[in-house]
C-alpha cells in the first residue's frame, strides 16, 4: 500500500514538473520576460486600460500567461487567462483558412470570379460620382469581375459597412448591409446577396482597401461546402485545433466568462463601461443574442489559448498534433505577399493576414515573414515562424488610446528572447 501511494505521489510531482517546463521561460530570459508585468500593470493603475490577457508562445508550449486588472472594475471582478473576448476582425484569418480548406480540395481556384459561386456579383459597377445629400450614385462597369483572390486580400473593390468610407457607410446603411455585430435576427446569405448588387468603390485588384470581402467569403464556405458558416468551422477548424471556447454563439454554460467591453470617456479618455448607444446600429451582445448571424469577417468569441492554437498551425506549417490539416504548400502561400506592389504601409498582405516585411521588420524587431492582425475591440496577435513563437494580447476596449501596448508588448517579448 506504501508503495503505491509513493509511486503516486512521485507521479503527481513528475506532472507537476512538465506542468511548471510547460509553462517555463523556455528560450527565454525569465527576468526580462517579467518586464511584460511593470507595462502592464501600470497600463492599468494609470487607467489607461481595465484589464488584460498577455499570452507568449515558444516551440509550441506558453512561455508567458497572465491576467492584468479587472473584466469588471465597477464589480471588482478580476481578469481570468481564460477570460472570453469578442475577437470581431481576428474572424477574417480562421474564414480565410477555411477558404484554403475547400480549396484543397478542389471546389474552386482563386482567381474564380466570385459570381460563379455567388451570381449576385456578376457584372461589377463601380461608383463614378456620388450625391452626399442623398447617398444617390452613379456607376460604370468594372474593368473585370471580383475573384476569390481579390476578396481574400481586400483588393476586390468593396467598402466597409460602418466603418469604411463616408460614401460607402452611406451607401450600405441605405441598403441595410452591416458590419456584423447585429441586434436582430439576420442571414449571411440574404445580406451577402445585397451586397453584390451594390457598386464596388474601385475596380478590383487597383489597391488594398479593408472591407467586408471576408464576409463574403464566410458565405462562399457556405455555398462550396453544402454547411452554415458555424458548422463548418466548428468541425474543420476548431475541433481539430481543440479550440473549445470559440464560437459566434456563445453557450449560456460559457456567457460567464465573456469579458465586459469598456469604451473611452470622450473628454478623459479613461474607459468607462460600454453602452448601448457607443457605436450606433451594432450590439456588443452578438454572441449571445442568438441572431442566426455568422460573419465571416467579424462575429467570433474566442480565448487567447485557443487563438494560440489557430496561429501554431502556421507555426507548425499546416500540422496540429501530429495531424495534416492544411499542406505545406498552402501555409507558404497564405503568408506570401498576394498583393504585389499595392501599399499596406510598409508591410504586405498574404491570404488573411498582414505579412512583416524586411522593412516592417526594422520597426519593432518581428521577423520578416510573421504574421499578424487585430480586433475592433482591442484585441492582437502575431506569429513568427522563424523564432517559433506567437504573441496574443487581449483586451476589450474600442476605441483604444494607448494603441501603443500592443507595440510593447511586441518589443517586450523580443528583447527577452535568448
């Protein structure tokens, strides 16, 4: 009996050990890693942000994971690591990845025009002139139709609903398009079938313009694949990524956990709890309103461990827990330049994501070729294949004054590595 309770107990340190190498600074240097600690802290004893979630991946194990300040200040709630955050435009990667999935496949090529899928975008016009005073128009066509590559580099044409330009918010509020975070029942399909009737805001291929051309491709999944957008992702991508917090719809089990968005005091800028009115014609209780809504480019809820997940398949070139989910080949073509010589600053454009370049690279020591994006609500993340490691940082705040933590963040990370 004393020998079995002492194998046991050898067995419960021998756990506690990997636990404690699992979550070591590998690779790093465990004093200027804890740097990420006085940053953060005082971002939050200055009140510049409520709280956060900082989460460091190195050769595939976390390096670096802690909760900063409050989810809910007015109550006193603490941060939690596994906090649920509304991760809005982080949505556009996990759709573009499922694209690349039916692609493998063969459903479709990318430089597919899109009305051969979806027949409303057949026969693109593009906006000559436009009347503020009545959102009235005029339009010609395009010089050629919007492919799949197009929409998938956001060089395809399309505005943004909400947020895009002063013609084109306009144009989509008269024509009921919106950007996702809904208040009402809604359909992708019927909303995506509006949009292509609508003119472009230049021809496509011209230059990059963010837009909603993920969301039409969240539809595309639908079409090629015969599932809802939700469907899909669950069973191609989160399950097998063991994404177990990401959802569009929220579970009541899981409501608990989804962090409180703060906004900024106008005058102050300090955050102060978001409200109703904040950003005019959208919700932030999309994930649990059950709108029947699944926006490709924005509508997704997810932990900053599962986010990690995601980004350690491109780490991992396509291989998640010794399974192939996407080919070698494909990851090598999602964090290549598709854009050419169009200008994202001085950083480029893949399938899905922002690609750091040689000159991007000088600014904040990212190696060329990693990939990044972020969120309306203030959360961001990057992966860098060459040191192997990812950095997520998730907040709930929009708009976010102090944009500059996402950019120490990035510098606190590199200058600890070994």
């Amino acid at each position: 009996m004393k020998r079995i309770i002492l194998t046991i107990l050898i067995s419960i340190g021998s756990l506690q050990t990997f636990a404690q190498v699992a979550t070591s600074n590998t690779g790093f240097y465990a004093d200027r890693l804890n740097r990420i600690d006085k940053v953060f802290q005082a971002a939050v004893d200055s009140n510049w942000i409520v709280g956060a979630v900082c989460l460091v991946m190195k050769d595939g194990k976390p390096a670096y994971y802690k909760a900063f300040g409050m989810d809910d200040a007015e109550r006193r709630k603490p941060m939690q690591k596994d906090a649920i955050f509304r991760i809005a435009s982080q949505t556009k990667a996990i759709t573009s990845t499922a694209v690349m999935l039916l692609w493998e496949e063969g459903k479709f090529l990318l430089d597919d025009p899109i009305s051969k899928y979806i027949p409303s975008f057949a026969a693109p016009k593009v906006i000559q002139t436009f009347n503020d005073t009545d959102s009235s128009y005029t339009a010609v066509p395009a010089k050629r139709e919007v492919t799949i590559r197009d929409l998938l580099t956001h060089t395809s044409g399309l505005g943004y609903a909400q947020i895009g330009s002063a013609k084109m918010r306009a144009i989509y509020a008269k024509a009921g398009i919106e950007a996702g975070f809904l208040d009402h029942k809604g359909l992708l399909a019927n909303s995506i079938d509006k949009l292509g009737k609508l003119p472009l805001e230049f021809n496509p291929g011209e230059r990059f313009n963010y837009s909603l051309s993920i969301d039409v491709l969240g539809r595309l999944v639908e079409v090629a694949s015969g599932m809802p957008l939700d469907q899909f992702l669950s069973k191609r991508i989160f399950e097998p990524l063991q994404m177990k917090d990401t959802y569009f719809h929220l579970p009541q089990s899981k409501q608990t956990r989804l962090a409180n968005v703060y906004t900024e005091d106008r005058s102050s800028r300090k955050p102060v709890k978001w409200k109703r009115n904040t950003f005019p014609g959208s919700t932030i209780d999309y994930p649990i309103n059950h709108n029947g809504y699944f926006a490709g480019g924005a509508g997704l809820v997810s932990t900053a461990s599962d986010y990690a997940n995601f980004l350690q398949l491109f780490l991992n070139k396509g291989t998640f827990n010794g399974k192939q989910l996407l080919a070698r080949h494909t990851v090598e073509l999602m964090t290549e330049n598709q854009i050419g010589n169009l200008s994202l600053g001085d950083d480029k454009f893949g399938l899905g994501f922002q690609i750091t370049t040689e000159k991007g690279s000088a600014k904040l020591g990212l190696s060329p070729g990693s990939i990044s994006w972020s969120g309306f609500f203030g959360t961001f993340y990057w992966a860098d294949p060459r040191e192997h490691l990812s950095g997520l940082l998730f907040m709930q705040q929009s708009p976010l004054t102090h944009t500059e933590l996402d950019h120490k963040f990035k510098v606190l990370v590199y200058q600890a590595l070994k």
